[in-house]
C-alpha cells in the first residue's frame, strides 16, 4: 500500500515538472513572438521614419543638384516623385498640393501679355521641391538664408486659393516676395544638373 502510495505520488510530481516545462516552452515561445512582433512593428517605423525623412528632402534618393522647370513641367517626360507620402507624385505648395497633372495644366497656361507672377513662383519653388536638394547651401547669397527665401515666397502664396488654369491671378509680387524669388532662381540655375533638359527658367 506503501509502495502504491509512493507510486503515485511520484507520478504527480513528474507530471507537475512536465507542466512546469511545457509553461516555460510556452512562455519562451510568447517571448519570441513578441520580440519578432517588436522588430516588425520597429521595421515599419523605421520605413515610416524614412519616408518621413523623404518628404522633408533627406531620404537616400536626395540630390546635389537641381532638375529646373523644363524637366519637371515642359519636357512631361519626367514622373513627379512623390513628395507628400502619397502612392502618386505630389507636391505641396503654400497649403495646396498638386498632383503631376495639375502642374503640367499649369505650365501649359498660355503666357499672353508674359508669364504671371504667381505661375513663375509655383514652377519654381515645385521644380526646387521636386529635385530634393540635400547638397549644403554654402555660398548662398551674402546676408541671406536660402530657407527663409523659400518661406518668403510660399508665405505669399499661403494668401492665395488654389492655383489652376482656370484660376491664374494677375497679383505681381511684393517687392521682398520678388528679391526672395530673384535669389532662388539664381542658386537653383548655378546648380542645376548636367543632364538637365531645361531651357525654361523664367
């Protein structure tokens, strides 16, 4: 009876060493799964983070060069990369985003009487976007900030519906908004790229 006793319970002590067992397995197993989760979800932020880095001109696919208004508008021979982590090509400028369409439409506006104002500033300042310039803005004219001129010209255009050819104002540009424009312009032509099919810089 003794002997039964002790039988049995040895076998209920290796069954608890066998269950105890099979939980650590199982807890291991969770802790692995999780960890390979973490690296997947960490993957997806790192790309999130990339493609972030990649709207703000930083990512891998940067230029030290720029492509002008020929490349990007009048050649339509370029895609537009995508600039504001859509699936197709964007740019925002001011506080519109156009689509690739919208700004060949634009380019394509007939200049009677000369190129307006604010369709010279949106080609511009697309063309510069669209380039992702990521080179050093060293040399830049003396007492000025390449940023701020950019800013200068888009705070211009925040005060604007949106462009389109069927809305094409007339409004020149103030004086400070024009030098700011006149600076970009000529960075931009200093370093334009080689195999830039331009000779549209208006």
């Amino acid at each position: 009876m003794k002997k039964t006793a002790g039988l049995v319970a040895s076998i209920f002590l290796l069954s608890g060493l066998v269950l105890s067992g099979c939980q650590k397995d199982g807890d291991v197993g969770q802790t692995e799964e999780q960890s390979v989760q973490g690296k997947n979800n960490g993957n997806h932020g790192n790309n999130g983070n990339n493609g972030n880095n990649g709207n703000n001109g930083s990512n891998n696919n940067c230029n030290t060069c720029y492509y002008g208004q020929g490349y990007w508008f009048a050649s339509q021979n370029h895609m537009w990369p995508d600039m504001n982590g859509n699936t197709s090509g964007q740019v925002t400028i001011g506080t519109y985003s156009y689509t690739m369409q919208e700004g060949w439409a634009i380019w394509q506006t007939p200049n009677r009487g000369g190129k307006k104002d604010v369709k010279k500033a949106y080609t511009l300042v697309a063309s510069l976007k669209l380039s992702n310039y990521c080179g050093t803005y060293t040399g830049y004219a003396s007492g000025h900030s390449y940023t701020t001129d950019l800013m200068t010209v888009e705070n211009w255009w925040k005060t604007m519906n949106k462009l389109s050819p069927m809305n094409m104002p007339s409004t020149s540009m103030p004086m400070n908004v024009k030098q700011a424009y006149e600076r970009l312009k000529a960075w931009m032509e200093i370093h334009e790229c080689d195999d830039d099919d331009d000779d549209h810089n208006d």
